[in-house]
C-alpha cells in the first residue's frame, strides 16, 4: 500500500478538505480489501503473505532441511565464524603463493577450507585453471560434440533430475547448475569414451559444481577421474575394478584392526559392498553430514584415494560399539546408509582428528595403501580424441551376455563374501578351521562361483548362511549343518564351553561405555536387549593371533581417538 | 535373527510333524530383489511399500540399498528383506550377488517406456537362467497413473506375464496403486512353492524361534 502524499498536498496544509478527503479514501480503501477477504481480486503484495519460509530452512550449503534453522546463533557458531574470517586471510596469502607440498598447506587443510576459499582452493588442488589454459576450446568442443554424439544423455537426463533436488541450486528443473551438471556429465562422457558415464559421477560433479562453474568443474571432475592420486576412473568403469581392489583392502584392514565388528558383520551378512560403495564412488557425499563430507573432501583432494580407505574404517571406528549391538542385517544397513547421514554423532572437528590419526595408524601398519593398481584401471586411449560410437549404443540396445569384465566382477565379488565367510567360521571354529577351509569346501566354492550358480546345493554360500547359525540364547551354537564341518565345529565348542563363559563376564564388564568426551546425543537405545551370546564373544585365544593388531590393543593406543 | 531354516537336507523327524493351522503366529523371512531399468520407479515402489512415502526426486541408486518390510497373512508374519539394485547396465554386473539366493523377484518397468518393458524381459530370462530355480517372480508395469500415455499395453504384458509364469500388476508407487498387493501376491504364493519342493530355492527363514524344530521344510504354509 502506498500513501498518496504529494509534495503538493504537504504544502497546501490548510486545505483541509483535501486532507479528510485523503484519509476517507485511505480508510475506504483497507475496509474494501478486509470486505474481499480471499476473493481472487485482492491482489496482494508477495511480501505480505509467509511464502520465503525457504530461506528459513536452508542451509548455508543451500541444501533445505523439513524444519526451520535455528535463528540465532550459538556462541561456538560465533567462534566458529570468527575463526573462520582469520582463515580466509590466512588462506588469501596461501593461495598467492601456493606451494601444495607446504607442510602449512597440509595443517590447514586438515583444520578445513574456509567455506568461502573452497571454490578457489578446490581449484588450486586440482589444478583446474592450468588445465582449462592448456585445453583451451576442448570443453566447448566435446560439448558440441555432445550435442550431436551423445549415447549417455538418456541416463544423465534422468540422474540430473534427481540429483540434490533438495539443494536451492539443482531445485528448479532446467536451473542454471541442473543445466551445467548435464552439460559437464555429457561433455566428459565424450572426452573419455572408455568411461562414457557412470551413476554416481552425477554426484560427484554436482557438489563440483555447488563451488564452481561449468568448465572448471569439468576439469575438476576429470583430475577425479584421471589423475593417479585419485583414479575414480577405475572405480566407474565396467566390471569395477578398482572398488573390487578397495574393498578387499577394506576387508584385510577390518580383519587386522576391528576384528570383532567384522566378525559381526560377516555374521549378519553385512558384506562391506553393501555399505561402503557410495563411500569410495561418490567420497562420502549422502553417507554422512555434508558438512563433515566437505570435510573429508578437502582432505581427499590434497591426499588422494587413501583418505578414503582410512575415512571408511574411522567411520567404523568411532561407531563400533553403537554397531556391535545391533544384530540384524536390517538396522546395521540401516544405521550405515541413513543414520550418520542425519546425525553422525561427533562434531566434525573431532572426527577429521580421528581421521588423521586413522591414517597414522594405517601408515604404521603399512595398511595405508591398498595394493597397485592393475593396468586395467586406467584409460588406454588418449582422451578427448573422438571416437564414434558403434550402432548398437546409438540405439541404446542392452547387451544379454555379460562381458569378460563382468563375469570377472562377479566371481570377485561373490569369492570375496565367501572368504569372509571362511574366516568367521574358521575363527569360530577355531580348532577345526582347516577342515572349513579343506577340499571338500574349496570345491564347492570354485563350482559355485564358475556356474554364478545360485542352485541351492552348489552355493557355498547359502551353505554359509544356514549352517552358521548361533541362537541367541547362551546355548551357546546349535547348528544345522549336515557336512562333516558339524561335528569338528561342535569339539570346538566343547573345549572351548568354560572360556567362553568367563569371558562373556569380562566383555560386558569392559564394555561399559563412557562416552563423555565430544560425543553429541545421537540417539536414545535401550541397553537391555544388548546380546552376548555371540561370535564376538569367543574367548581372546580365539581371536588372538601375534601377526595382528587386536581390537583391544588399538582401543586402548586410541583412546584418544 | 537367530535359526534358519534349510529346504532339504537334513529332515529331522520333527521336521514334518507341524499340524496345519495349530500354530500361532508363525515367523518367516524372504529374500527379494527388484530389478529393471534406470528410473522406472524401483526404489519408489520399496519407499512406498516400506514407508508409505514417495518422493518425486527419488535420488538413484548406486550399488544397491536394502530395506525391510513386514506383512501378516493369517496367522504368519512375513519379513521381506528387500534388495533394491542400480539400473544403470553397469551396476548389472552386481545384480547376481543381490538375486543370489533370493525367494522372490519383482522385475519391473514403466509402462511408458517400451525398452524398459524389452529389460525387464531380459532379466526374467536371466533370472530363470541363473537364479534359484523355485524364484517366484512378479512383473510390474509401474507408473500406472500415467496410463494414458501408456506405450506398453496391459495386456501384452499380462500375456508375457502368464506365458513366462510371472505374477503380474501394473502398480503406481506414486498413488500407492497396487503396491502392496503385488508383496502380498508374492507373499501368498512364496510358501507354497517352498512347500512343494526341497531342491528348490531356501526356504524362508525362520525368525527368533526357540521351538526346538527349526528344521522345517516349510516355515509357513
């Protein structure tokens, strides 16, 4: 509403008709828009009805939350902004003169970018503005390319219109950075072609593209992808040879360092493909905070790929207790993939300390490093020369059969849960883990994984799964098995029954958790159905071998942690 | 979790002694896999039938996720362990290790979109090929609110359906069109089929049951 007070009416201040005759309209007017109530016709002004409540449920990263923000800010959200401005000083003269092997470069980057300096740092540690200068013209060109060649633009149009949709700049179909997500992701499906484009990269180059724009990001994404201190390339392509490489890197660090919580897993068929996939293709992005995601980013892209290797066991580190009472597939899966996205339960500065120390750990154990590459995780053709693809991936047309690479992932994989398998039983049984792992065993293991049988007999796996069976009584084991394992299994247990006991007293003594230190509420559990009888409770001479680092010697070096 | 229950092998003489309909409230547990191509609505159709909810930018799916969900059917309480695979065909090389050992399968499709329609054909023939040979497999036609600017007729599908021995619904995860009924579908027909053969795929597993005849060929009638 606007008052009509003209500069003419102010200076006739004696006519008083004029005036009583302004406020009579000004009075008619309101009572008019009172008496339309919510008649169409009342026009009214956006500000005047509650329609920004957006701005109250967005983050600073842009992503939109189901409740309000908090208004004010906490006093650690004021120290914390102030530290943050030194940084950004700290950090301009850094930049300036920027050196990557600077021991300071190092510390600050683990203290966090400052989110102001994430575009410009990100940058730097990917080198993208000397890559756009000496590729000048090549990300238009693939583009054009793109437009006309494209064999991926089903999929990336329809992962561009899922992706971060609760995030302001990818809300709005056909928005500015849904625009440039599909451009990039097309782009860099024709600049390398062996990779073309794979699910999960839409996620990648889309937090790229929430700090930068559209050619830098598309060279960011490819020093991701390329450059050897990260080599997703061998992550996305067909087969996936590099997660196979990682996860078994994963599984030997699991069974060296946290052999109980991977006994527990294996119990409860939790394989770590199930929950650390988006972990290594995507760097954590919707698995945790994507506060503390950032985090681990900034770290990733000084470090490289074994900042994931070590973020993944730190995960499973500083949640061990909380996972080692769960005892169903259904609320680990649960907790891994949903929970510690919502609320991981230590504040980020604590965690990335834990991370650091993980990774001193992990170079100590000479664990830091998963195995070399093989050469198949590279690209063998130079990049950005065009190649045509063949008819049939112009049409679209599904292959039936699997390739050579798929076959191999697949034996990998299913050889990998089997071995897993081998070892918790042969630790479970620990006098008789020769007999698990003997002829009669491998045989049935090498037919199931050549057939990819899942007929009920050849599986060794599903022997697996129903012949481990642990009741959750102190019955201790009862079992199903009718292999010649069932009774080794069963003399096992036997010799081992009054150990066993004594030390399901003392692991319920110890595991009395205090946890006082930066823990923040992450959920509220009864302790009462907390369940003993298991596995994990197998006497330490069960569990001890001299070549490894057991569970309870890294606790108590980690205390810290 | 605590027993499991095996299809064949070791009967023990309790194992056939269970008198129909005596007992109360009987336990099982099944494997389900969906598949079927990129963003036909796969991880909506679980969302809906675990949660209730849809989301209109439901994200993808990388690797695959697992949920669970619960039904009762007369006296029996089924526990569906859901796994929910990527469609993209590079995450196909993954699917076996989910179908592998599964009870059951929902392929699905979107009703407008013939190609979807000729992938969820491929993967039956695989799953018949490579998977438990008593799968019960349920083909869906999703995205039925958008049926009229449907491509894939109903009853071209329904007659694939019946010549392949699918159950078959054309559902809509997004008005929760025949979500549930195609689980109860497969939860009806799921222990008659473990019932009338040991050397097919496991039975459903039986859940925290301290009875001392664990070793039933049948969890559930």
């Amino acid at each position: 509403m606007t008052n009509n007070i003209s500069s003419k009416t102010i200076t006739a201040l004696d006519d008083q008709e004029a005036l009583l005759q302004r406020a009579a309209d000004e009075r008619e007017a309101i009572f008019n828009r009172y008496s339309l109530g919510l008649d169409p016709k009342n026009v009214v002004d956006p500000w005047e009805n509650p329609t920004f409540e957006l701005y109250h449920i967005t983050d600073k990263y842009g992503f939109m939350h189901d409740s309000r923000l908090p208004d004010t800010r906490d006093s650690q959200e004021l120290q914390r902004t102030k530290i943050e401005l030194e940084r950004d000083k700290k950090w301009m003269k850094m930049l300036a003169n920027w050196n990557p092997n600077n021991e300071k470069v190092r510390r600050r980057v683990f203290k966090g970018i400052p989110d102001r300096m994430r575009w410009p740092a990100w940058k730097k540690l990917l080198n993208v503005d000397e890559l756009i200068v000496a590729n000048r013209d090549k990300y238009a060109s693939m583009l054009a390319l793109a437009r006309k060649y494209s064999t991926e633009v089903r999929q990336i149009d329809s992962d561009v219109n899922r992706q971060f949709r609760d995030n302001v700049a990818y809300r709005q179909r056909y928005s500015v950075k849904q625009c440039s997500l599909f451009n990039v992701l097309n782009a860099y499906s024709i600049y390398n072609p062996e990779l073309g484009y794979c699910q999960g990269m839409a996620c990648l180059a889309g937090v790229l593209l929430l700090f930068m724009q559209e050619e830098e990001a598309f060279w960011a994404l490819n020093q991701l992808i390329i450059d050897r201190k990260y080599a997703m390339h061998g992550l996305f392509i067909e087969g996936f040879p590099k997660l196979t490489r990682f996860l078994e890197h994963h599984d030997r660090i699991m069974s060296k360092m946290m052999r109980k919580l991977h006994q527990h897993f294996m119990k409860h068929n939790v394989d770590a493909i199930l929950y650390s996939i988006k972990w290594f293709f995507v760097i954590f992005v919707e698995r945790i905070p994507y506060s503390l995601a950032l985090r681990v980013w900034d770290i990733y892209l000084l470090e490289g790929d074994r900042v994931v290797t070590a973020m993944a066991v730190t995960i499973l580190y500083l949640h061990k207790h909380e996972l080692l009472r769960l005892n169903d597939m259904d609320s680990i899966i649960e907790y891994l993939q949903v929970k510690l996205h919502k609320n991981f339960g230590y504040n980020d500065d604590y965690v990335i300390e834990a991370l650091e120390r993980m990774m001193k750990k992990l170079k100590d154990l000479k664990l830091d490093v998963a195995p070399p590459a093989k050469a198949n995780e590279f690209p063998v053709r130079p990049l950005g020369q065009f190649i045509e693809a063949d008819i049939e991936k112009k049409i679209g047309r599904r292959r039936s059969e699997y390739t050579d690479n798929e076959k191999q992932v697949i034996t990998d994989v299913i050889l990998r849960s089997e071995q897993n398998a081998v070892e918790v039983q042969s630790t479970m049984s620990y006098e008789t883990s020769e007999c698990a792992t003997g002829d009669a065993y491998s045989m049935k293991t090498y037919r199931s994984i050549t057939s990819l049988a899942t007929s009920p007999a050849v599986s060794s796996y599903s022997l697996y799964s129903n012949g481990f069976v642990v009741t959750t009584n102190n019955k201790l084991y009862n079992n199903d098995i009718d292999n010649n394992t069932t009774s080794a299994y069963n003399n096992g247990h036997n010799n081992h029954g009054n150990n066993y006991n004594s030390y399901s007293h003392n692991y319920r003594h110890s595991n009395s958790y205090s946890y006082s230190h930066t823990m923040l509420p992450l959920q509220n559990h009864t302790d009462a159905e907390v369940d003993y009888g298991h596995v994990d409770d197998l006497p330490p001479e069960f569990n001890e071998n001299d070549a490894n680092v057991d569970d309870d010697e890294l606790s108590v070096q980690n205390t810290r942690l | 979790m605590a027993t499991t229950a095996r299809s064949g092998g070791n009967a023990s003489g309790s194992s056939a002694q269970r008198p129909n309909g005596t007992q109360q409230n009987k336990n099982c547990q099944f494997k389900l896999v969906l598949l079927g191509e990129s963003a036909v609505g796969k991880s909506s159709l679980v969302l809906r039938f675990v949660k209730g909810q849809f989301h209109e930018y439901q994200e993808s799916t990388i690797g695959a996720a697992f949920l669970t969900q619960t039904l009762c059917i007369e006296d029996t309480v089924v526990k569906f362990e859901i796994w929910d695979t990527a469609g993209q065909e590079r995450y196909h090389s993954l699917a076996p290790m989910y179908y592998r050992g599964a009870q059951a399968a929902i392929v699905v499709y979107d009703i407008q979109n013939q190609d979807s329609f000729q992938r969820a054909k491929t993967w039956v023939k695989e799953l018949h090929k490579q998977a438990s040979p008593n799968i019960v497999i349920a083909l869906a036609g999703n995205k039925a609110d958008l049926s009229n600017i449907r491509v894939v007729e109903y009853e071209e599908a329904k007659q694939y359906a019946e010549e392949n021995g699918l159950l078959f619904m054309e559902t809509s995860a997004k008005t929760g069109m025949n979500v549930n009924d195609i689980f109860l579908a497969i939860a009806k027909k799921l222990p008659k089929n473990d019932g009338a053969n040991n050397q097919g795929a496991p039975a459903g597993r039986r859940l925290n049951d301290n009875e001392n005849n664990r070793q039933t060929n049948n969890c559930c009638k």
